[in-house]
C-alpha cells in the first residue's frame, strides 16, 4: 500500500507567514489597549459611536456587522467601565440609545493614536506586488489594504450568516489545510450542499489545494456547470 504523501508544511505556505505578521501586530494592539483599559472589540464600538453617537443598538450591530445580542455584552461592560451610558430614546420609550460618556469621548482620540502606530506597522506588508495577489479577497471584505484584510479576515465570522445561505453550495475540504473549517461551514448550511474532501494522495493536499490547483479545479468547475446547467 503506497503511503500518503506527509501534508505540506504551513511554513510553505505565504498567507501563513502573513497572518503571522498580522497576528503579531493585531497582539501588540490589543496589549496596548488592554493597557488602556479596553479591548480591540470595545475599541471599536467606542470609534463607531464617535461619529454616530448617539445611536439605537440595531442601527449600531448593523454597522458594525454583529448581532444585536453581541452589541449588549459589549455595551454593558462598556456602561461598567463609565464609558458608555444608555439615554432615553425620545421616539420610543420601550428603547433606548447608546452614547459615549464625556471619559468615553476623551478616550478615542488616545485609542486613535495607538490604532495609527499598528496601521503603519501593518503598512509594511502593502508591497505592489503582494496587493494585486491579494486584491480579489481584499474586495470581498471591503478592504483597500492589505493589513485591513488581514485583520477582518481574522475578524470575519460566518456564524449566524451560513444558515441563511440560499444558493447551491459547494465546500471543499483539502486534506491537511491548517486553517480549514469547512466541516463546521458544511454543519451550517441549509441550502442545498455538497462536500468535496481532496486528499493529499490526489496532490491537493494542503492550504486551498496546496500546488494542486488542477486537482482542485477538476472539483469544482465540473460541480458548477452541473448546477447551472451548462452544457459544451
């Protein structure tokens, strides 16, 4: 029985080493806001009320691309730490709005600093060359930057999202992808679904394919013209 070929090194691969990078920078910012008080995920809201304060919690969750009920738990240990309050809607009595607190404001600018420091480190990593690889995926997050992508990509989250997922969907799994999810992604759908599992033995082995990008190819284009009824 031949053996299986050992699964590529995530060492190999180029989106490891930069979600490496990211990651370090994305720690150290964290580290200097935990010094400030706050977290990366409080941070945000309080940079999101800055310019919409103030502002009902649905309207806030859609902004920011969270559920209402994540929106709650950030906002009740933002009110525990006096930078946040929850005011009175006057349209509504049943709702209510949330606003920074005078110590909230006065807190962003400082945060900003710290954000800006990060960005021009993660700047390094915006080289031409890498930019136009990587500008496909950047569109799909609405990044303009590759240090932008990074860090919503590390942020991004099907959760909640995949169930809603009409469309046909077609999941492959390749043997050996250190950053694979797709039995978790496949668990969630309730469309109409397909798995593919590619194994290292077919040379696709690895992160998206690895090298066999025409193993990978002869996966999925063939499932997508059954689908849309495309006939040569």
């Amino acid at each position: 029985m031949a053996a299986t070929p050992r699964p590529s090194d995530p060492h190999a691969h180029l989106g490891y080493w930069l979600r490496t990078v990211s990651n370090a920078v994305s720690h150290a910012f964290a580290r200097k806001l935990d010094g400030a008080g706050v977290t990366v995920a409080e941070w945000v809201v309080l940079r999101t009320l800055h310019d919409l304060d103030p502002v009902g919690p649905s309207e806030l969750a859609a902004r920011m691309g969270m559920t209402k009920g994540a929106i709650s738990k950030l906002a009740d240990r933002l009110v525990g730490k006096e930078l946040l309050v929850r005011a009175a809607d006057p349209g509504d009595r049943r709702a209510h709005r949330l606003a920074l607190t005078p110590a909230g404001r006065a807190l962003v600018p400082r945060l900003a600093d710290i954000a800006e420091t990060c960005l021009r480190l993660q700047g390094l990593l915006d080289q031409p060359s890498l930019r136009a690889m990587l500008l496909p995926r950047m569109l799909t997050l609405g990044a303009s930057t590759v240090g932008a992508f990074l860090r919503r990509q590390a942020a991004f989250s099907l959760d909640g999202l995949a169930g809603r997922i009409r469309c046909p969907t077609l999941v492959v799994d390749c043997e050996g992808d250190f950053a694979s999810q797709s039995e978790r992604l496949f668990a969630a759908l309730r469309c109409e679904k397909t798995l593919v599992a590619l194994d290292a033995a077919s040379g696709a082995g690895g992160h998206c394919g690895g090298l066999g990008q025409q193993v990978w190819a002869g996966a999925v284009f063939p499932w997508i013209a059954h689908t849309v009824g495309w006939r040569d």
